[in-house]
C-alpha cells in the first residue's frame, strides 16, 4: 500500500511516445505525462505520479531499474522495456530471421543481466523446421536455449515455452512477422493484441505493434510484446560489454598478443585462432566485427 501523502505510484504498462498508461497500485488505470520534451520511461517502468486530474498525471519520476533494454544508433536511443528479467527472442520457420539480431540480443541482455530464451515460432510449417534449426545451431552449441512451438490457433502448441515464463517479467523482441502478438494472444487469452491475421480479417489496416504493452501472466510473471525491431543498434556499449555478450568467446579473451586486440588483422589473435580451429564459428566473429565497429563512431573502450 502506498501512503497518499507520498503521491500515486503505479507501473507503465504501455509506452506510445511521450504518452504513457499507467496502472496504481491501487487498480486504477490513468495517463501519464512525462515533464519537458523528453519521454524517458519505458514499459515495466514504476513511477511516481504527481496529482491526478481526472485520469490524468504527470510522472515525477522513475524507481531504480532492474534492468533497462534499448537500442541506440549515434543519435538517438529508443528503450524497449525495463525492468524485465528475461528476452524471449521470437524467431520463425518464415519469414527468415537474421542471425546478427540473435548476437545483438544477446550482448543487449547480458549487458543488464538479463536471460535469453529463442522461441522458434510457426514449428507448423514442418517443411521449414530443419533450416531453421540449422541457423540456430551454432547458438545452440554455446548453450542459447531454443524452444520450438506453434503460436497460431490452427495448430497451437504453446506449452514447451510456459515453464520458462514463470517467475519472469519476460519482453518478447524480434523482427517483425515471427508471430510476437500471436503469441502475446496465446498466452493471455483476453490481450486482443493487434496482429497482421486479425487485422486482415477485420480490414483495419493496423496489423503491426506500434508500442510496447504489458500483461500480467500471474502474481509473479508478466509478459510485454514490443513492437518489430528490424535493427538493433548498441551504439552505447564499449568494445569491452560487446565481447562479454559472446559467451563462447569468454575461454580465449585476454590471450591474444595485444591486449587492445580489435580480432580483425592483428597477429597472434586468440579469437581467430579459435574461429580456425572450429572452436568459435565465422559468422559469430563475423557479427562481433559488425557490432564493435559500430561503438567505435561512438566510444573508444
Ligand atoms: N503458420 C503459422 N503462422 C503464424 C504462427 N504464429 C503467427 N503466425 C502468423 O504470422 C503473422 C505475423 O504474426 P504477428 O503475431 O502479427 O507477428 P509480430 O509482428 O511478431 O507481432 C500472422 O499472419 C500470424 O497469423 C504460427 O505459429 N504458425
Ligand atoms: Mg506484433
Ligand atoms: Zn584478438
């Protein structure tokens, strides 16, 4: 309970902008506002509110995160969630996935010490199963848990994911098309969340996710879907985070020649070594490369 003398405090659970939705601990739904120009709150965020007017407030402030996910370019930087434990990366026998956004989940995750689970969605196209297992063995091999199932009414095997949701504030990301609010819509029967089969249908013409929403699975887990992410930029990371979110890098760092090895040209580099000796894989080097560059517009070290 919180004392009305401290003011309302609640959590986002749904972020459009500069516009938040807001549940108090109290039950009530109302808006809130954020101060000046900026929108610094994300989805799963506990706040303090000022006075309400009518269903209307505006947030003083944020409680210390447990966790913050969010990509950033040079520019700018664009929060998916905070506070959640756990990314379920929703990846699909079709359309094709990519693999970099895998390796860029990852290193965002471990950065706030989050768990990363794949669900590999639409295991109902069966034709389609064994390419994209195969995509996802080099994964697989460093221990990324990866659990099939089939999202859609049709054939719905939702199941293998369930005991991994428990005791979890889990943001479900991906590209968009994996089937997120289909699975969003499976999980909490009265989400109603908008997905391209049910607009379609409808004729709406809002088939996609524009912001992130929260549902509450039970007292100790809830689940937000995110809207598509096509590029996941780490524009806020040093060289140093990027390689710790390569787990099976972790053996052969700190050997190679120059301890300020970049793992592109240099000699007696122990991670091109490994990648010789089958040990790490050429296209998760391939993705370090891609990402580290990317922070060197940015930071160095
Ligand atoms: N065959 C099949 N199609 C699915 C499955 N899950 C979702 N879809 C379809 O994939 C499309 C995209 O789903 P949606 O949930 O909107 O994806 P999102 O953009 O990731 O939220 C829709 O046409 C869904 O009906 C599944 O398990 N099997
Ligand atoms: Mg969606
Ligand atoms: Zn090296």
């Amino acid at each position: 309970m919180s004392h009305a003398a401290e003011g309302n405090t609640g959590q986002i659970v749904a972020a459009f902008g500069r516009h938040y939705e807001i549940i108090l601990d109290d039950g009530r739904r109302v808006n809130g506002i954020p101060r000046g120009k900026k929108s610094p709150y994300a989805c799963g965020d506990r706040v303090k509110l000022g006075a309400l007017h009518d269903t209307e407030a505006q947030i003083e402030s944020h409680a210390p995160r447990t966790s913050l996910l969010y990509r950033s370019d040079q520019w700018k930087q664009k929060l998916i969630a905070a506070n959640a434990s756990q990314v379920v990366l929703v990846v699909a026998t079709e359309p094709g996935f990519s693999e970099e956004l895998i390796s860029r989940t990852l290193v965002a995750a471990r950065h706030e010490g989050m768990r990363v689970v794949v669900a590999l969605n639409k295991a109902d196209l069966t034709d389609r199963l064994p390419a994209a297992r195969a995509q996802l063995a080099p994964f697989v091999e460093f221990g990324l848990p990866v659990v099939e199932l089939t999202a859609h009414p049709d054939h719905r095997n939702i199941d293998p994911l369930r005991p991994w949701l428990e005791g979890h504030i889990t943001v479900l990301v991906g590209q968009s098309g994996m089937g997120k609010s289909t699975l969003t819509n499976a999980l909490i029967p009265d989400a109603g969340a908008a997905t391209r089969e049910i607009s379609t249908a409808l004729d709406s013409g809002k088939h996609t996710t524009t912001h992130a929403r929260l549902y509450r699975i039970n007292e100790t887990s809830a689940l937000i879907d995110s809207p598509g992410l096509q590029e996941f930029g780490l524009a806020h990371l040093t060289r140093g985070d990027i390689e710790q979110g390569f787990a099976e890098f972790q053996p052969y760092l700190g050997n190679c020649r120059f301890r300020d090895c970049r793992h592109e040209n240099e000699p007696d580099c122990a991670i091109k070594a490994a990648v010789t000796r089958r040990e790490i894989t050429q296209r998760r080097l391939t993705h370090f490369l891609a990402i580290a560059r990317e922070t060197d517009t940015t930071s160095r070290y």
